[in-house]
C-alpha cells in the first residue's frame, strides 16, 4: 500500500518510511546524512524520528 500524500498529519512526521524515496530524501537531508546512514539507523532504532536522531547525534 502507497502513503497517501493527501493525508499529512503529525503522525506521518514522527514516523520514517524507507520505502518512500521521497521521505529517505527529506529525512536524510533533515539530519545532513546519507540515505546509508539513514538506513542503518533505522535498523538500529526503529522508525521513530526522534529516536533515528539521538541516535544520529550520539554517533558524531
């Protein structure tokens, strides 16, 4: 099933979708790193945005 573009509410924006290239595009560029490195945190930690960066930063 495909995101529905139409529906935006805040829990699409607390949530990371991989499947989307569109949102590994935004999130990537919101954390300034790559679609890898986004990828592999999410893996980590799980979708949850807030969590996908704490984890981000405690790597630098």
């Amino acid at each position: 099933m495909s995101d529905d573009k139409t529906k935006s509410g805040g829990q699409d924006r607390k949530r990371i979708s991989l499947s989307e290239d569109y949102e590994v595009r935004d999130w990537s560029q919101t954390f300034g790193v790559t679609a890898d490195e986004l990828r592999a945190a999410v893996q980590a930690v799980g979708n949850d945005a807030a969590a996908v960066e704490a984890h981000l930063k405690g790597k630098r």
